[in-house]
C-alpha cells in the first residue's frame, strides 16, 4: 500500500530506533530527563525563543498555549479551516473556558484587514479578545505557506491591539524549507509556538511548545494539569531530536513529490487542484460532482493499493512523507490516471 493519508503515518527508521534504545533518560517531572532537556534547548535554540516544552501531542501544546493565555471567558480569533478550532474536539471550551472566533480567511491564512475591528471593547457584555492563532503551513486552509511581511503584519498587529499570538507550526518546518525562511524569522512575532514531531519529521509521537522563560513556566503546570507531565520521555524525545538533526532539510524531497503528483494527476477529467498549490507536502485535490463522491476515489485508488485521504464534501488530500519515494508516487499517479481516464 502507498500509503498518502497523512504525514502521521511513517514508522521510525532504523536510525531513529537506535536513538530511543541509547537514549539517556531520567525523571521529566522532577527536570531530569538529560534528552528531554536537551530536545528542549534545541527547540527553543531553532525557534530563537527563551524556552521549550515537549508535549505529548501538538493538539496538547495547542491547548496549553491558549490556556496559558487565557482566561475563562476569554476568546481567540482563528481562521475558519483552523486545527484548533476544527479539529481539537472544542478543547478551548472544554478544557480552558475560551470560546473561539472563527475568521473567514482565504487559504486559512489571516491578515490585518480580516482582523482589524474584531477585538471586543473591554465591556463586561463582551467576551474579552485575547489571543490570535495562526497556522502555518495551513493544513485544512490548502498545505499554503505565510508569506514572512504578512506573519509580520499580523503579529504586530496583535500586539498593537494587546493580544498575544499563538503559531499553530505543526508543519512549521515544512514552511520554513518550502519559503527559504529560517524558522526563526518565521518564530520571531510569537509569544508561542507549537511544532510536531510526528508529521513531516516522522516521529513516532511528540511536540513542542516554545515561548518565554515565564510562559514556558506556566505551560509545564498547564501540561501537568492536563496529564502530560512525562517520566522517562527521552525514550521518545531522542527520535525527535534525531529527526530535528537529519529530517528537517529532507522535506524538500517531500515537496517536491507533492509537486510531482500535482503535475502528474492535475490534467485528468474530473479533477482539479489550485493553481498556486501545492506550496508544500500536502496536496488538495477537487472532485467534480459529476465524477462521483470523494469516498468513491478514495475506494477505487484504494482497490489500486494507493491511500489517500477525504477532506471534504468534494475534496480528498494526498501528503508525501518520510515513507514514500518517487517511485511510490509515479505508481499513485499511475492508479489515479486508470481510475479517472
Ligand atoms: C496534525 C496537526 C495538529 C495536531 O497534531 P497532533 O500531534 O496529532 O495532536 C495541530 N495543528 C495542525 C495544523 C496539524 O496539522
């Protein structure tokens, strides 16, 4: 099976066994795990941040972001296609009382003149606006990377208007390659970051919540709360560690068979893919109604040994990974020009 569901589907490496097997651990909660410091500084070093946090899940370091902060009754403004808020199970109401505001954005990427007049007045009728999340690369938005000036613009902004900002960079690193911006540049605006280990640097789990010393401070009790409070974690922190070492500039091979499949596949009837796309590894592919339905495709490519993904009512998304080759993806197209010609 060719398997292009997601980027969370890759099984570790050899390389990445031998990390975990050799790994020196301690206790995390007491601050001795000697691997997950260390994943931890790299992180904060790469992101050019004061401090790091490694979380269980980059839905767990989403949600102690926004509980960090915010307060109950608090709001967060966030594009409409938005992981945490589409795809987080409500975390922000359940877990830390903040509704969320959906802001309709084109390729879920948010600017100024979507943002501007949003923020509530401070009046007790209101919710109190406190946080803008951002995400980048966007993931149900389209696989598209921020353009820095606008990432720029919009953390300004954020400041200007007294909120803080919040970067969903799940793919943070994919975005990087994919723009030649350093992750830095990328980071600099935030007061927080997420990132993922288990996507496109094909760890088995883990991420990463960076920030200032203060609010890494108050993430550790927030993860603590939240039940993350890890043990010997460097069992798995050393995958992500390795993976930060020798997976990060790779994603350039996953981009360009991203590329690759889009060229291959886009010219067939019945299909479309945006023009501008893909930007990155994650491949939106349109269905004509005429066609059939989404899950049809996606049973008929299956039956062809290939794995793709529904992301909508006429939508499917194809993500290349750790775990494909070119070779993979000449026979993804092949299966897609038999089903579709
Ligand atoms: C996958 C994803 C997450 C959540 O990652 P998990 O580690 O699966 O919790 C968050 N944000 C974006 C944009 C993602 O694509």
């Amino acid at each position: 099976m060719i398997d292009l569901r997601s980027d969370t589907v890759t099984r570790p490496t050899a390389e990445m066994k031998r990390a975990m097997v050799e790994a020196p651990v301690g206790d995390d909660v007491m601050g001795e795990d000697p691997t997950i410091n260390l994943l931890e500084e790299m992180v904060a070093d790469r992101l050019g941040k004061e401090a790091a946090l490694y979380c269980c899940t980059a839905t767990q370091a989403n949600q102690i972001a926004v509980r960090v902060h915010c307060t109950p009754g608090d709001e967060a403004l966030i594009s409409d296609t938005g992981h945490i808020g589409v795809y987080e199970g409500g975390a922000p109401a359940a877990l830390s009382g903040v509704s969320i505001r959906q802001v309709e954005a084109a390729r879920g990427m948010l600017d100024v003149a979507a943002l501007e007049g949003l923020p509530w007045p401070d009046n007790c009728h209101h919710p109190r606006t406190r946080l803008v999340c951002l995400e980048n690369t966007t993931n149900l938005g389209g696989g598209y990377c921020y353009p820095l000036p606008q990432l720029e613009e919009v953390t300004a902004w954020a400041r200007g208007a007294g909120l803080k900002s919040h970067l969903d960079g799940a793919r943070l690193f994919n975005a990087a390659v994919a723009t030649g911006e350093a992750p830095r540049a990328i980071a600099a605006g935030f007061d927080t970051l997420t990132l993922c280990f288990s996507k496109g640097l094909g760890c088995p789990m883990g991420a990463a919540l960076a920030g200032s010393r203060e609010q890494i401070r108050l993430a550790r009790r927030a993860r603590k709360i939240m039940g993350g409070g890890l043990r010997q974690g460097g069992i798995v922190a050393a995958v992500a560690v390795y993976a930060l070492e020798h997976h990060v500039d790779r994603l350039a091979e996953d981009h360009a068979r991203a590329a690759r499949l889009a060229e291959g596949i886009r010219c067939l009837p019945g299909l479309a893919i945006a023009e501008d796309s893909p930007q990155s590894n994650l491949v939106f592919i349109d269905l004509d109604p005429a066609w059939g339905k989404p899950e049809d495709l996606v049973s008929r490519l299956r039956e062809r040994e290939v794995l793709v993904g529904k992301a909508g009512s006429r939508r499917l998304r194809a993500v290349t990974h750790l775990d494909v080759g070119d070779a993979d993806i000449e026979a993804a197209i092949a299966a897609f020009c038999a089903v579709l010609r």
